[in-house]
C-alpha cells in the first residue's frame, strides 16, 4: 500500500483527482444528486467554482475555456434535467474536438431504472455526441475512471467526455492512493496503458507513415498550382508554426476552415481567407482551379466542399488528420497521412525537396482577393463593415473573440484578422446559437489579462442572455457587440434569396430592450445607430475594462443586410453565387 493512501469518500476522491489534472476552475450548477461533490468543494478554495445560470451556460463556458487555453474543460451538472440540459454544449464541443469532461451525478444505485425523481440515464442521452461515457456505480472504481476521462479526453483528436457517477459512490469509502497524470499513463495495469500501447485511435494514433509523407513531398515539388487548407486540427495540435513554415518554404497561398481561425496568421500575404458557403472568391477560385490540394485538420464538412462531386475537380488532394474516421469520409482523397498534424508536418518538412516560388499561380489567386468595401448605411443604421472595422481598430490586436451562430459570425470570420491560434472562438460544427456568451465567459476566466469581444446577433443573445449574470457577478468585463437587425438574420436571407421572400417566423420585432436589460443586471448598456457614436462606445468600454463591468453594445443594422459571398451547390441552397 502506498504510504500516501487515505480512506476517503467518492466526493473527496473526485476532488483529489480534478487537483491530480491540475484543475483550478469549474463550471457548474448544483443540485440534490450532486450535493455531496458539492460539499467536498467547499473545503477546497484553491478550486474556483463559476456558478452560471443554466447548466447550458456552464457547458459552454467549460468549452470556450478548454478551447482558448488549451486545457480540459470541467462542468458539473446534477442529475435529471440539469443532466440533459448539458446535452446542446456536450454536442457542440464534440462537434469541434474541444476537450471537457462533464461530470453529472445520479440518484443511488438503488433507485436506477425505477424513473426516480430526477432520474435519466445520461450516458445513453450522450453516447452519440461523446468520445466516451462512464457510469460510476462503485466508488473503488471513481479515481481511476476520472483519471482515464482525462487521458481520453485531450488525446488523440480532443473531444468531450462524460462521467456520470451515482450517488452512492459520491458518498460511500475507499483508499484513495494519489498519482500523477504521468505515473497512471504509463501503469502497466491500467487500461490506458494497453490503449496506448495497441495505438488506439481515441488517445493515440499510428506510427506516421514516411512513404506517404515522402510521396507528399514530391507532390508538392511537382505542383504547378498547389494550395492549402488550414483546418482546426492546426490549432487543437499547436501546429502553427509549422504550418506557416511549410506554407511559406513552397509558397503556397493558404484557404482557412471556420475553425481554423487564427491558426495562419490573419495578416500573412498568402492568406486567402475563409472557404466554402460564405468563403472568399480567392479561396473558392483556388479551390476549383488547383492541381494539388492539401488539408491539414480539415474534417472536409459539407459547408467547405459544398458539392463534393465538383470539390477540387482539378486537384490531386491529400488530407492529414488524427482521426481515421474522418479519412475519404465525405472527400475521396489521392494521399492522406494519418497522425497529429505537429508531427506529420515535422517530418513533412524534413523531406522537401527545395524551397520554391508559385509567382504565377499566386498572381492568379489574388487576384480575386479585393479589400471588401464598406456599404452605404441603409435606413440610418450601422453596415456590418462600420461596426466590424471600429471593433478592429479599437480594441486591442489580441483581442480574443467569441462568436454565437449566424450572420453576424460570418461577417466577424471574414472581417477580423485573427492573429494567433485559439483568439477565436466559435460553434462550428453544431452551429449553436447562444453558445458565444457562456464561451466568452469561460474564455475570460481562463484568460484574465485578455480583452474578450463576444460579437452576438439579436436572435442568438436572446436564447442565454441570462448568462448576464455570471459576467457581472464574477466582474468578466466583457464586452458584447449586438448586430440588431430584428430578425433571423441568416434564415431571412435564405428566404429571400430561394424562399421567394417569404419571411416566415423570422421577425423579431418584438422586446427586449438590450440596454435596459444590460442595465438590470449591472452592465454597461448602450445602443448606437451612427459610426461616431460606435467608435466612442467602443473606446470607452475599452478604457473602462479595468472597472470589472461589462458592456452590451446595441448596434442597429438593416434587416436586409445580407453575407457576401453565399455560394451554392449543396442541399442547403440552390447553385448560383452571391458576391
């Protein structure tokens, strides 16, 4: 026996490991199931609990936190419906590899499968929008399980997972011997311990295949026309640096995924911005007239490759990621590489041939890239342009960023020049709307010495502007830019482009009053329709950072407004182009 083994209960155990994994922030709600996990954290203050509004807040705050700081997110969550109100957020990090690991707790052992006030099996609700679930029935089984979950859920490719441990092991005893991420990884009697030596894909990956990235590099040598996708992979495996090298060692103009964001420098000339629906007509003309194309932790979804037959028709194309699931999925592919794109590309650049220049090819591409003028203000209000382009340049240039889901995350993706790996932060994948105030908090709490812009829409803030309170209550001065256009901003555009403009259930003439809300929950409230006043807005909020308030900036823009480019070609919208 270890001579630092302790008799403890379950609750104490769990705390014992989350301090194991160098935890020191929690997002959570509390309830009757998990009472007793929450007892044992009152006796630890070295832990900072974030107490939100809805147990949806804490998840995605939980998320924006592993996503901005590269660590596991942890969330609590009771049993029953603050279980199941986890769900949206568990989807939505599954969705962009973002490691959490969720922690809910059930009713006894006893009264599983009697539906028991507040019982749900959460682990079957889960199974499909998680890299792994436990049930914890027997508390001489929790440090270990805890243990694994955070193996499982930062290896390999990231994902979120869930540990749902009932009550009885919350409170029953057993010996608790202490251990080291490092020391459990490599005990020969430990499950991971044979996962990682059997490579398995959730945690690991095969050895990297030197013939294919060999074959890689005399593709590259060869192309007359080559370009790049840098995807979110790039970001999640630190492989920036590496990333650029290659780019700027052959030259090649780079196209960026939503979640790629930041991981190519926003300012790089090779840069030729977002791909795909609403990607940019350099990127969209590279795409179609490459003959070599590379994506590196691009899963290919179907808002990049729009219509697959016709995606790349002229290229070769190759894909490196961690997950084999993801290989020839939705793109058939020429080459691909399986493994962490830090280290394939390590050994990619290792094995060019030369360095070269693509002037030609190059001259071609951006020539399609135009600096996007602004519009004239229509009806008195605010363009996207005039907000996004004060935004900019007021705040400073590391400001992190957070995103909900429609027209205006489109518009921050285009028009922002991320910087640095992991400054935006967004729902992707899922597309989740209300996910951008809960992220912007667990992005300000992992990152404290940062300004944090959370650009919303009115539709989207409407669904967890609750949040409000935990931004004041916790003193996260965040500052939230509002497109109000009344409306589904990016549904009324669908509609009026293929629905004959039948705007159905998209108006939202109707209240709040943002201010005033802003100000019931001690923030900053303002609401401007003119650039002079954005821009003083903008500077104050700024400048007041330091008071801990918060500010919602009400930004009036026309219901009409509308994302350019939309380009066509899948199930969602008909084939024609809008630039």
């Amino acid at each position: 026996m270890n001579s630092n083994t302790r008799k403890l209960n379950g609750s104490e155990i769990l705390m014992q490991c989350l301090l194991e994994q160098g935890v020191d922030t929690i997002f959570g709600y509390p309830g009757g199931a998990i009472l007793n996990v929450y007892d044992a954290l009152y006796n630890h203050p070295e832990i900072r609990h974030i107490l939100t509004s809805h147990e949806q807040g804490a998840s995605h705050a939980a998320d924006g936190y592993a996503r901005s700081t590269g660590k596991v997110g942890v969330c609590f969550a009771t049993s029953g419906p603050g279980a199941t109100n986890l769900t949206t957020g568990i989807a939505t990090a599954y969705m962009d590899s973002s490691p959490v690991v969720f922690i809910t707790c059930n009713v006894n052992s006893d009264l599983i499968g009697r539906d028991s006030f507040q019982e749900v099996d959460i682990n079957g609700v889960a199974l499909p929008i998680t890299k792994c679930g436990y049930i914890v029935s027997d508390v001489t089984n929790l440090a270990d399980t805890v243990r694994e979950a955070f193996v499982i859920a930062r290896s390999g490719r990231p994902g979120p997972v869930l540990i749902d441990i009932q009550k009885n092991a919350t409170s029953g005893e057993c010996d608790y011997s202490p251990m080291t991420p490092e020391e459990f990884e490599a005990h020969p009697d430990r499950r991971i311990a044979r996962l990682k030596a059997t490579h398995h894909p959730s945690i690991s990956y095969p050895e990297i295949d030197i013939n294919a990235v060999e074959e890689l590099a005399d593709m590259l040598d060869k192309a007359q026309k080559p370009l790049l996708i840098c995807g979110g992979g790039v970001v999640r495996s630190n492989a920036s640096e590496e990333f650029r090298e290659l780019a700027h060692r052959l030259d090649i103009p780079v196209a960026i995924t939503v979640m790629g964001g930041g991981a190519f420098g926003g300012y790089d000339d090779l840069k030729t911005g977002m791909i795909g629906m609403h990607g940019s007509q350099a990127s969209n003309m590279a795409c179609d007239a490459c003959d070599l194309l590379v994506a590196v932790g691009c899963r290919f979804s179907d808002r990049v490759t729009l219509n697959p037959a016709g995606f790349a028709k002229n290229a070769k194309i190759a894909h490196i990621d961690i997950d084999p699931s993801e290989i020839d999925k939705n793109i058939k592919t020429d080459l691909h590489i399986i493994g962490d794109a830090k280290a394939v590309l390590k050994v990619l650049l290792s094995k060019l041939k030369r360095d070269r220049h693509n002037d030609e090819w190059k001259k071609y591409v951006f020539s399609f890239k135009r600096e996007t003028e602004y519009d004239e203000p229509k009806n008195g209000n605010l363009t996207p342009m005039q907000i996004l382009s004060a935004a900019a340049e007021i705040l400073p240039q590391d400001t992190m960023v957070t995103t909900d889901v429609g027209q205006h995350q489109m518009w921050a993706i285009q028009h922002f020049r991320f910087d640095y790996p992991r400054q935006l932060t967004t729902s992707g994948g899922f597309g989740t709307m209300g996910f951008g105030l809960g992220a912007a908090i667990g992005v300000q709490a992992g990152n404290p010495e940062k300004t944090v812009l959370h650009v919303t829409g009115d539709g989207s803030f409407r669904m967890n502007c609750n949040e409000l309170a935990t931004e004041a209550y916790y003193k996260f001065p965040i500052i939230t830019l509002l497109f109000n256009n009344q409306t589904l901003g990016m549904v009324r555009q669908w509609q009026h482009l293929i629905y004959h403009e039948h705007y159905s259930q998209t108006t939202l003439d109707r209240g709040p009053d943002f201010v005033k809300l802003a100000e019931a929950y001690g923030i900053h409230g303002r609401c401007v329709r003119d650039e002079v006043s954005l821009r003083q807005t903008l500077t104050e909020a700024v400048n007041s950072r330091f008071d801990g308030k918060g500010w919602v900036i009400d930004c009036r823009i026309d219901i009409d407004e509308m994302v350019r480019p939309m380009v066509g070609g899948n199930s969602f919208i008909t084939n024609f182009m809008l630039y």
